[in-house]
C-alpha cells in the first residue's frame, strides 16, 4: 500500500467519520455536505459522476446510505468503497447500540423527549437542504424540478405505494424529455 | 414513520406471548430486506416482519426504538436494525443484524456501478438515471414535509430552526458541524416546555 492510498484512506475517514454523527433525520441530511466534500473540496468524483453515482444508490436495493460505499469505490476501489462505508456507518451505529442499552432506563424520563424534540426541526431543515442541494446541482434542467415536485406530491399522497414503478417512468420521461428538448 | 403509523396491526391480532427467534432466521431476514427493499420503506418492512408475522418483538417496544433511531445520528434502519437485532440476540445479534443489512447490497450495488461504468458515457442512461434521482429526491422531499408536520405540532418556533438550517445549509452551503451545534443549542432551549395538545 502506497502513500498516495493511505492519504486517501485517511481523508475518506476524516470527511464521513465526523459526518457519521451528524448525519441527524438520517442519510439524507447530510447529502449537501458530502456533496461539497467530494465534489468542490477533494474532487473525487465531478459533478455528473455525483449525480450518476446517487441515482444508482437510489436505484439499487438497501439503503441509501450505500451512497457513501459507491463514493468510496469511485475513488479508492473495492478497498475505498469498505473504508468509506465503516466511516460512515461505525460511529453512529457504537452511539446507536449504548443508547439501545440505555433506552429501557431512561425512555421516559423528561429531558429525554426535550432531545427529541429539538432534534425533529433539524432533521426537517437538514432533509430539505440535502433535497434542495442536489436539485440545484443538477445538470438536468427545469423539467428536474417538476419531477421532484410531482413525485414528491405522489408520496406524500400515497403512503404505501411501491415507489419503484414511480422512479422507472421519472428516469422514462427526463430521458424523453432531454431527447427531445 | 407513517408508512409505519398505517400499518400498526389491531391488538386482537398480536399473541400476548412473543415466539422464538432463532440466530439464523433474525440473519436471514436481514439480508432479504437488505436486498429487496428498492427506494426506502425497510422501517416499515422491519415492523411488519418483527412485529406482525413473525411476533419477535412487542409493539410498543419496536416502535419505542423507531422513534430513538429517528433521533439518532446514522441512517433510522440502521439504527433500528442494531436495537432489533440486540433486543433478540445481544451484542452479536446487533452486530449480526447490520452486517446482514449492508454487506450483500453493498457488493450489488457495486457490481451495479461497474456495470454502469462499463457501458460507459451513454447520454441517454445519464438522462434516465438522473430522472430516477429526481424522483428519489421527490421521496426525500415527501419524507422532510411530513417531519416538518411532527416538527411544527411541537410548537411554531419549529418553523424557524427549519427555515435557519435550510438557508444555512441548502442555500448558503456553509458548513455543517457548527451549524448544527449552534441550532441544536437554540432549539433545546426552545423544547424545553412541552406544548398542551389544543
């Protein structure tokens, strides 16, 4: 293993090992920062390479999380893919495991759901953010927006409906839609 | 969460005593909702299994740990995955639950990209997948909307963390971490009465 590895190594830690426990309202919050990270500060991938990579995360099965695994492998190989995954993974899931142990003691204590109700607003506002960040980078045109908006209106509607038919006729219509426009 | 609230099975339905749960079955349920949930929804997929026909774990004690991995840091099914996988095995049913969640769509997904990288530069595929991002981002929007609904039942000052974070972070790109410490600071001062439902 070269330096050149281990430098990347250790900047892939430095950048989804902090991002790890901030990631609050799940992986979705902190799609703007990793954005901004891989794309304008390190230059792992550019920007339609992020925009590739997303789509396949969201199109394949598990969650979209594996986001950070593809970012990882884009850069630094099956190796890279491993080391930006337990990055990101292995911090908030030690934190996850001492508050399942914890949380039969101390569920129903007060401060316990002042916690949580701070937390819900900074969830939200992070969601959006990450949602807003992608769409504005996105190389894709207005007809992107209106995809969004009306998928977006569809499952707020439709609770239970399986969202793949859904995302097969979205990525249908913005090749047609850029094919002919 | 509510694809969750919709599916709560009626009390009548659930047996007062839990069943079993053998090692290789809890293994074997997590690599299958690892492998078949396409676009999101394993939370409810989890409560379904566990919970309903399987009959692992109580009601209130699964969706008492739904909530707690919502508050958390890391993605909620992960976090749900390692209190469901502890509750019934310990420390390596935790363990065991995560890796049987994330190492088989990890290699899917890839082998997914490989297969993407190898058909190359198609500026079609480009178009269909960003389309598909798009969407997925319409799930994300969806998903922020309804916790801002929950944020502001809590009381309006809500809206303004909400706005403050998506202007901070969205808009004006700065950075996360004191972002979020600062507003976290805010808001707990904020949540400190719980609001009398009207």
């Amino acid at each position: 293993m070269n330096e050149s590895r281990i430098t990347l190594y250790l900047q892939l830690i430095g950048v989804f090992a902090p991002l790890s426990l901030l990631s609050f309202g799940g992986g979705q919050s902190i799609i703007a920062d990793i954005h901004k990270q891989s794309v304008d500060v390190f230059h792992w991938v550019t920007q339609a390479q992020f925009v590739d990579l997303f789509a396949i995360s969201r199109a394949a099965p598990g969650p979209g999380a594996l986001f950070t695994t593809l970012i990882g492998w884009h850069v630094g190989g099956w190796m890279g893919a491993l080391v930006a995954s337990l990055s990101l993974f292995v911090p908030s899931s030690i934190l996850a495991y001492a508050v399942a142990r914890m949380w039969n003691r101390h569920g129903d204590k007060p401060w316990f759901s002042q916690i949580q109700r701070a937390l819900i607003p900074l969830a939200c506002g992070l969601i959006l953010a990450g949602a807003y960040a992608v769409l504005s980078s996105s190389s894709g045109g207005i007809s992107i927006w209106v995809i969004a908006l009306v998928a977006a209106a569809l499952f707020m509607k439709f609770d239970k409906i399986n969202p793949l038919p859904t995302l097969f006729v979205a990525g249908v219509v913005q090749a047609l839609v850029r094919a002919w426009l | 969460m509510a694809q969750v609230e919709q599916a709560v099975i009626p009390e009548d339905e659930l047996a007062s005593e839990l069943a079993p749960a053998p090692f290789a079955d809890v293994v074997w349920l997590f690599v299958r909702i690892g492998l078949t949930s396409f676009g999101g929804g394993l939370s409810a997929w989890l409560y379904r299994e566990v919970v309903g026909a399987r009959r692992w774990m109580k009601d209130e004690d699964f969706l008492g740990a739904l909530t707690m991995s919502q508050v958390l840091p890391g993605a909620n099914v992960i976090n749900l995955s390692i209190y469901v996988g502890h509750r019934l095995h310990g420390g390596v049913g935790a363990a065991a639950a995560l890796a049987a969640l994330l190492l088989p769509p990890m290699v899917v997904v890839i082998f997914i990209a490989m297969l993407f990288q190898h058909v190359g530069n198609v500026p079609w595929l480009h178009n269909f997948l960003e389309g598909i991002a798009a969407a997925a981002m319409g799930m994300t929007i969806a998903m922020g909307l309804r916790s801002g609904r929950r944020a502001l039942a809590n009381g309006r000052w809500s809206f303004g963390v909400i706005a403050a974070v998506f202007v901070a972070i969205g808009v004006l790109r700065w950075p996360l971490v004191p972002v979020v410490l600062v507003l976290t600071a805010i808001a707990l001062v904020f949540a400190r009465k719980k609001r009398t439902i009207e």
